[in-house]
C-alpha cells in the first residue's frame, strides 16, 4: 500500500476506536522518524470497506503494531487483527499498557505472547518509542533510521 505521496507503509498500528489518539500519536512519532506507519483512521476514505483496507494493509505491512491497552485487549476487532496478522506470519509488536498506579503490565495472555512485550504508559507513549525502534531496526537489520 502506498500512501497519495507514494509512500510504502512499514508499520501497521492495530488498537480499539477509544485509543485512537494514543495510535495517532504513536504514528506521528514514528512518521517524524521516517517510519511510514499504517493508522485507519489517518487513511480513511468514504466508501471504503474497513474490513478490506485493513486487511490489505495487514498483507502489505511488514510490521504489525498492538496496542494492547485496556480498551483493547478486550475489543473483537483488535484481536481478529492479531489473528489475520498472525495467520499471514507478521512480526507482532505488542505495546502493553502499564498501570501508572501499580506500576506493572495489564495482562496479556494469548497472541500477545507471541512477542516479548515493550511497556507502553498511555500518558507518555515517547517513552516506548527507543525500545520499539531497536525492535524494528532488529527485525530489519536496520542500525539507523533517518
């Protein structure tokens, strides 16, 4: 998939609709440091079958993001996504969200497992964004990204 500036995506963001800020944010991170990164709601066009452009996506996408927050470990629609990502053998990078006031993960049991899971704090997703770009430069054989 190709953006209308004909950028490649790399990174595709699955999260529930309530992150959806939180998925942005992260997006415009990783967009300022070159890393072209799939968000539906960045890309939505009228007419378009979510289900196919998402999917499609998914295909393109090298890379497959969770946001595994509390809203979103318990919406279908992410953990469909983590299936159909699973069923296409993407590298499944889980972002777990810690608990500010216990000061550990939520849980995450099922397919994000697959992955040793980064901690992602809602409020401050910056702080997650070193540990996911050595993960990405890892799995891409990467030492920089510009």
């Amino acid at each position: 998939m190709t953006t209308g500036r004909g950028t490649k995506f790399l990174v595709f963001v699955s999260h529930a609709s309530r992150d959806r800020e939180l998925a942005l944010r992260l997006a415009a991170i990783l967009d300022s440091l070159g890393i072209p990164t799939f968000v539906y709601e960045k890309y939505q066009v009228g007419g378009q079958n979510r289900f196919e452009v998402i999917r499609d996506r998914i295909t393109e996408c090298p890379y497959f993001v969770v946001l595994w927050t509390r809203r979103g470990r318990a919406r279908e629609w992410v953990n469909q996504e983590i299936g159909f990502a699973t069923a296409k053998d993407k590298q499944i990078i889980p972002l777990v969200e810690t608990s500010p006031i216990l000061k550990r993960r939520i849980p995450h049991l099922g397919f994000a497992e697959l992955n040793d899971p980064l901690n992602l704090s809602p409020d401050q997703p910056e702080e997650c964004i070193g540990e996911l770009l050595r993960t990405l430069m890892t799995y891409t054989g990467q030492t920089e990204y510009n």
